[in-house]
C-alpha cells in the first residue's frame, strides 16, 4: 500500500514536470517584445523602450513616448501573439488597450487594428514599426 502512494507522488510530480516544461516552451518571444514595449511606454520608461526597440523605430518611439508624459497610463487587458514569423521577422497582433486620463478624464488607446512588426536583432527581438 506504501509502494502505491509512492508510485502515485511520483506519477503526480512527473506529470506536473511535463506540464510546466512544456509551457516553458511554448513562449512567443515576438508578442512578448511588443507587450513589454507596451509596459514601457505606459511606465514612460524610455530606456526600457529603447532597449525594445530596433534602431530605424526608435524615434517613432520616443514620439510615443512623448505623447503620454503628461497623462495616467495603463495597460489594460493587454494579450499578444504572433500571426506569422519568417525568418528575422514576425508580426504580432494584440487586444487590449492603453487607458491614458488627464483630469479625470479617460481614453482608450486600442492595441487592436495593428500588425506590430517585430525584428530580429543581435539575437533579440525588437519592435520595428507596425501596419
């Protein structure tokens, strides 16, 4: 009886492995990049951004950056994933949206409605301009 609530930890422990490997795996690094520029641009970190960013998209950037310092930002439902992937590029679309409020008053940004294009450069992804 000892051997088989053994056997059954031991199944229960293999079988949680299993499952969270294979989650590990399963990560899009592309729709990642664009929600943690997302993350960034509503925590107005622009070094962060940047770090997100490939160098030709940088400038668009930091004029996004721009347009929300003086207003309360957050993201909001923010869900990404990428719709196609050749090579050292992807395109990644997203739901969700930034919610920006000056004085009491809120407007939603919609992540919809934009194919993110994202690069891969040095070994790592970054956001290079949307469609």
């Amino acid at each position: 009886m000892k051997n088989q609530k053994w056997l059954y930890l031991i199944g229960l422990v293999a079988l949680f492995g299993l499952a969270l490997s294979a989650c590990a795996g399963g990560q899009d690094a592309p729709a990642q990049t664009v929600l943690l520029y997302q993350q960034a641009l509503v925590d107005k970190n622009q070094e962060e951004l940047i770090s997100y960013t490939c160098a030709d998209w940088e400038s668009q950037a930091l004029l996004e950056l721009d347009s929300f310092v003086s207003v309360d930002t957050e993201l909001v439902d923010a869900t990404c994933q990428t719709v196609s992937e050749e090579g050292d590029t992807a395109r990644v679309t997203c739901e969700g949206s930034i919610s920006a409020s000056y004085n009491g008053e809120a407007r939603e940004f919609p992540l919809s409605g934009r194919t993110f294009i994202v690069v891969k450069d040095g070994g790592d992804w970054r956001l290079c301009g949307y469609e």
